[in-house]
C-alpha cells in the first residue's frame, strides 16, 4: 500500500490527496490524529469549492470511503471522546502516548472535542451544520458517562458535588483531586444507555429541522438513531477502560451496540429479613436476558465481537511500543466480551443455526477458533470455549455425512 500511494499514478487510484492514505495508514498516535482531523474535518469541510466537491459524491464520497476502511481511526477516537483530560486513567495509558503540546491544537481543544469532530465528520461529512450539533450530542454523551463514573447520578446534591471535581479536573491536574471512580453495573449501564438514547432522539429531531430548513438538501434522509456506526462509538469505553464496567454492564453494551436494543432484566422476588421485619426485596438477574435473544440478534452479537477483537488486536499491534502490554490490551478486550460471544453462539445453537447450512457453521467455528487464540487465550472461557466449538462441530460432521 506504502509503495502504491507513491507511483506516480497512484491518484487515479486515490484521488483526494493520496496523503489521507498515508496518514491513514500510518501508526495510531495522538499527534498523527490530530494531524488527520485537521485533514479531514478541516480541509474538507471548510470553503464553498470543497463543499460542493464532496457533496456531488454524496455519503459515498471517497475521502470517507477511504476513513471507513480504516475503522481502527474511528475507535481511537471513540476511545479519545470519553477519555477527555484523563488518559492516564485508561488502559492505553501503558504505553508512551506522545502528547502533543497545547500549542499544537487549535484553540487550545481537548483531544475529547477533537476525538467528537472527527466522529461527526465521518457521519456526516457533507454538511458543516449537522457535524456541528453532532458535535454538541456527542460531546453531552462523554459529559453525562463521566458524570455517571465519578457518582451515581441519582442524588442531586453528589451530582452538583461531581460538577465542581470535574470541572477542576479540566483546570488542574487530576491527581490534585481525590474522586473515587465507580464501576458501571447493569443497571448503571442500562440508565445511561437510556439516557443516550434520549441525546440520540433529541438531536435526531434537530437534526431533521435541520436538513428541512436547509436550501441545499445535501443532509436528506440522514437519520441519527437508526446509524449503526453512532452505536459502536459507545465501545470507546470498553475499549479504553474495561475495568469501569463490569462483566453485566459489558453485556448490556455490546448488545445494544450490536442490536439498538436495551434488554431488559429479569426480577425474582424473594423474602428476607431487614431490621428485624421480613420484607419482599426484587433483585436483577442478568443471565436470562439471552431466551428473549433472537437468531438475527445473537448473530449480530457474535459477529460484534469478532470484528471488536480485530480491531482491538489492530490498535495493539500499531500503538503499543511493548508487545506484552499489546498483548494485556487485547487480553482485556476478551475478557470483558468473552461471556457475551459464548452467550450468543450458545442461543444460535438452540435456535438451529445448523439449518442455516455447513458452511455457517465451518465460518463460526473458524471465526471462534481464530478469537481463542488472538493474544493470550482466557482460562476462565476455556471449558464453555471448548463446549460451543465441540457443539458445533457435532452438528457440523452431521451435516457433512462424517
């Protein structure tokens, strides 16, 4: 690729500067980030010559068909917007990140606000109007996980309280404040993921004035709630800080990420004694989520994590400067999204995915096959690992007549 962008021929190949290719594929780094947005969110989205380039190719133009085959850029930054002043924190923080300068970023931005033009761009790289209140929605996401990280969300006075912390966060340097960060469970998750989709509907709406007010109809029919790549955003998280969310909370989001479906927990009633008088308490149990799963969603799920695991391994191999502590990035990937793939291949193999045909199943089984062994294998998967694969395998030689 190196050696074709530079022939002398190579723009009838990529045309709009074969530099964006280079950038492109060039290693994952802050200063090579923010070298792209300016790239991309700057010089093609500014100036009425280049606006009316990009908009005769219309979503498809090239530029972004050329970003969206390098979808290890797009998860940096999802990573990036909700790590905002506090990279340290995250699991990518093990390796040197090369922060630039201040100077070096326009108006002084944060890496977060940098990290939300890019996502706007690549969703909406025609009109300058909808990358803005992209921008504005995507930005409120990091705010309110933030917030949910750093206290519960539910009393007004510890919220007011998480305020003023994060605010000197953003003036001062972290460690000069002491605020204990906490782990998203189920039904944190679930709050927040609700709370997102009411951002997502409320800029939809904005979104569709927008596009309706607008002389050039270059945004019509761009429809915020139902984009599959605004749902993957959300793995930013998983992807930059794991050991924030726990195992149930892990499932909750790659299955909505996968899906656009927020399901819903199962409540078993139970007495018990509370202050000496028996009470009925209700208590939520995650497991059972999978009998409501259907074959389309359980698929979707499976392949979510295959293509999550790949993209990881891709930002280890071009990030990381110590090859064991890629290999401790990866191995967090799987381990927090380990139990939600062996959940969804168990539900396809109570649905039949055997009538799907053999080739299905040789393709999962090769799919879960490469997943096992990319970075260090997870011990604590291994004996369901090797009860799905033996499964499918069954259903596989019965198929095949051996």
């Amino acid at each position: 690729m190196e050696l074709g962008s530079k022939l002398p021929f190579s723009s009838a190949y990529f045309p709009y500067k074969n530099h964006l290719l280079r950038m492109l594929a060039g290693a994952l780094s802050l200063e090579n980030f923010l070298n792209l947005v300016r790239a991309t969110c700057g010089q093609f989205s500014h100036g009425r010559k280049h606006a009316m380039d990009v908009t005769r190719t219309d979503h498809k133009s090239l530029c972004r068909a050329l970003v969206i085959d390098f979808p290890e850029w797009f998860y940096f930054a999802s990573f990036l917007l909700f790590a905002g002043n506090n990279l340290e924190e995250s699991l990518m923080s093990k390796c040197t990140l090369g922060t630039p300068e201040m100077g070096q970023m326009r108006d002084k931005e944060s890496l977060s606000s940098a990290a939300a033009r890019y996502i706007a761009w690549v969703l909406s790289p025609i009109s300058k109007s909808n990358q803005n209140l992209l921008v504005e929605c995507l930005t409120k996401i990091s705010e309110s996980w933030t917030l949910k990280r750093f206290g519960s969300g539910t009393d007004d006075e510890e919220a007011a309280y998480c305020k003023k912390k994060l605010k000197k966060l953003k003036i001062h340097d972290k460690r000069e404040v002491d605020v204990p960060a906490k782990e998203y469970d189920w039904q944190k998750m679930r709050t927040w993921l609700r709370e997102t989709q009411n951002i997502y509907v409320k800029y939809t709406e904005r979104i569709a004035y927008n596009s309706a007010s607008c002389e050039a109809n270059a945004s019509h029919g761009f429809n915020l709630q139902q984009n599959v790549l605004l749902r993957r955003i959300l793995l930013g998280i998983l992807i930059g800080f794991p050991n924030y969310v726990t195992e149930d909370g892990c499932e909750l989001l790659l299955h909505y990420a996968a899906t656009d479906r927020i399901v819903q927990q199962s409540e078993i009633t139970f007495a018990g004694m509370k202050h000496g008088k028996w009470n009925s308490e209700r208590h939520e149990d995650s497991s059972t989520w999978t009998l409501e799963c259907s074959k389309r969603e359980a698929s979707a799920g499976a392949c979510l994590v295959f293509s999550l695991t790949d993209i990881v391994e891709n930002i280890s191999a071009s990030y990381f400067e110590i090859e064991e502590k890629g290999l401790d990035f990866v191995y967090q990937a799987k381990l927090k999204s380990g139990k939600y793939l062996i959940k969804c291949v168990k539900r396809l193999i109570e649905l039949n995915i055997h009538e799907d045909g053999i080739l299905m199943l040789q393709d999962l089984l090769n799919r879960l096959a490469r997943w096992r062994h990319q970075g260090r294998e997870v011990l604590l998967f291994e004996n369901d690992m090797d009860d799905v694969i033996n499964s499918l395998s069954c259903r596989s030689s019965s198929l095949s007549g051996d």
